[in-house]
C-alpha cells in the first residue's frame, strides 16, 4: 500500500509539474528611473555640495521628482532607492574613499561609511521620503577634489504597491 501511495503522489508531482511551471509569474518593477549627472563641487561649510545639472528620465510618470539648484524634490510619498557616485573615488588609492554626506530638507541626515561603499566608490540606499523633501548630496573636502569631476546618481521610486505582475516573459 506505501509503494502504491508513493507511486501515485511520485505520478502526481510528475505529471502537474510541468503543467504549474507554465503557469509562473514575473514581477515587473514600472517605475521610472531617473539618472542625474553634473560636474563639480560647490563650497559648503567642510564639505563640498555636490553638482547636478542634468536629469533624465527612462519609462513612465516622468514627474516623480524634480532637480532644481544641485536639489532633487520628491513629488510623492514612498520609498527611493538612490545610487550615488563621484570620479573622484575612482583616483584615489585602492580601498580609500571619500564619504558622501545625505541632507534632507537642508539638514544633514545620514552619511556613507567605508564599508557601504562598492568597489567603485558607489553608495546605494533607499530613504522613505515625504511628499516635497528635498535632497542634497555633499561630499568630504579633499585634495584630490577636481572642478571637472563628474558627479553620478539614480533614483527610484519603489513603493511595493506599484510593482506590477506579469504573465510575460522577456
């Protein structure tokens, strides 16, 4: 009776497998992504504020934020997972780092430590933000600081219920 038991349920996995593996789902994330660029650095007390200039935009609600004055302004409540990277990382010795600090609504609000950093230099986060905070993004005063540094970051907005599920596979 066991060897009959296993045989069925051995039959049942074999047979519906497949059928169930059709059926799996992608999920999709449709937010935007939003790719800010700039050079250089403007003085801000011990630090220097970080330059951007230049916002792009890939996919829909290109709306979602907005730069103006070297500031990024939110234009709805979530949660952004924000990438954020400076040449000048990469021409400083292997395994040191200039330190990026995070303001929000004018005030300093976290910073970056060695050990978050990628090997590039690169600092990710996610910060849940309110409708109109403003972002800044400063930078530790260093030597190696060049006026014609290019100054990187991403940002998206990734509120879980705007992820979208689809049958679809690329």
């Amino acid at each position: 009776m066991i060897y009959f038991k296993i045989n069925v349920l051995l039959f049942l996995t074999i047979f519906f497998n497949p059928i169930l593996a059709q059926h799996t789902e992608d999920i999709v994330d449709g937010n935007p992504i939003y790719s800010v660029e700039g050079t250089g650095y403007i003085d801000s007390e011990t630090k220097k504020r970080m330059v951007f200039s230049n916002l792009t935009v890939e996919g829909n609600n290109q709306d979602e934020i907005s730069l103006n004055d070297n500031e990024i302004k939110v234009k709805k409540e979530g949660i952004y997972r924000i990438t954020l990277g400076s040449e000048v990382n990469k021409t400083l010795e292997s395994g040191k780092y200039i330190n990026y600090f995070i303001n929000l609504n004018g005030k300093p609000a976290f910073q970056s430590e060695l050990g978050m950093l990628s090997s590039q230099g690169i600092y990710s986060f996610q910060i849940q933000l309110k409708k109109d905070d403003l972002l800044s993004f400063d930078i530790t005063d260093h030597e190696a600081l060049n006026p014609t540094f290019k100054n990187t970051m991403s940002i998206r907005f990734t509120d879980p219920k705007l992820i979208m599920v689809s049958d679809h596979h690329h």
